[in-house]
C-alpha cells in the first residue's frame, strides 16, 4: 500500500517533482514519457519501455525481495571456512583469484536456491497486481496468476474455472520446467571447479 500511496497524484513522487500525474494509471512507457516533452514519439512497441506502473511493481519487488537473499548469501559466507583464504594467500592467489577459485564455487548452492526462488518468484507476482493495479491500466501489469485468479473466479468475464484450473497446471509445468534448466545448467558450470 505505501508503494500505491507514493505514486498517487497527491503522493511524494509528485511533490517531488512538482506534478500531477496518475502513475498508475499511465499505460504509456517509460521512455515514452520522458521523450513526449522533447517533442519525439516513440511508435515501436521495443522502444516504448514498460509501463511506469510496471516499473513500480518491479521496484517493489526489488525492495521487498533483496534482503531475504542477501541474508541467504551472508549466511553461505560465513560458512566458508577462512583457512582456505589463507591458504590461498600463501599460494599467492590474489582477491580476484581466490573469489573465483573459493568464494564462487562454495556460493554455488546458495546462487542456485537464490536463481530459482527468484524465478518461481517472478512468475507468481499476483498481490502487487491484485492491490494496485488488478492488471491495468490497459493490462499492462497483466501477470500469470492475476490471469489464472481473474479467469478462475470471473474477474473479467464470466468464471471460467476449468480454463483457469489448465492455466495454473500449464505454469507449474513451465516453472518445474525452468527450474530444471537452471539447476541443470549452474551444476554443469559448477562442475568445472
């Protein structure tokens, strides 16, 4: 809710600086907004950037998510048993050496465990989108389970549970699916060491 408060057009964002714009309700994107003052129309969908409002919702997420996993990668860091820094030291392995030959290798559990919660995280953001914005303006906060939640109970249309309920079968399976890639992938690279 602080985060919806911010950007109101009586909120902080807009008292700094000194307007009154409905952020949340600005389909446009990012770059065209700050190109629209200086006369130029951005027409490619590429160029257009994300919605403000999207960009809220990820900042949220940035903020609210970054400490759990830095306290997850300080925790694997205190475990690294300092006697191989010294022992690298003697061997006359530099900073850099010693993070890429020690530091890196014995984090690789805790970068796997933090790549796929952040994964399974990034497709499940529903109760930023329910709060603020429930997939506007013109959808462009539309996520995976705001769709499944809407088409479950009948948010946009009438409930069409059984289309919903294959909805959230299908992302399951991309999300399992991606979780083995990734696993897969970082304990190949691990390998290596």
């Amino acid at each position: 809710m602080i985060f919806s408060w911010l950007f109101l057009p009586t909120g902080w964002i807009n008292a700094i600086l000194g307007t009154n714009i409905a952020w949340l309700n600005e389909p446009r994107g990012l770059i065209q907004i700050l190109l629209a003052p200086l006369g130029l129309n951005v027409s490619s969908p590429f160029l257009k950037g994300p919605s403000v409002t999207w960009m809220a919702i990820m900042t949220m997420n940035i903020y609210t998510t970054i400490p759990t996993y830095m306290v997850m990668f300080l925790a694997a860091l205190q475990d690294i048993p300092g006697h191989l820094y010294e022992a690298a030291a003697l061997d006359g392995a530099t900073g850099v050496k010693a993070f890429f030959s020690i530091t890196l290798p014995l984090l690789r559990r805790v970068i796997l465990l933090v790549v796929v919660l952040g994964t399974i995280g990034t497709f499940q953001v529903f109760d930023q989108v329910a709060i603020i914005t429930r997939g506007g303006p013109l959808k462009t906060t539309l996520t995976p389970v705001w769709l499944i939640y809407a088409k479950t109970l009948g948010q946009e249309t009438s409930a069409e549970a059984g289309f919903g309920a294959a909805m959230a079968f299908i992302l399951a399976a991309i999300i399992f699916i991606i979780t083995i890639i990734q696993r897969r992938s970082i304990e190949s690279a691990a390998e290596r060491y």
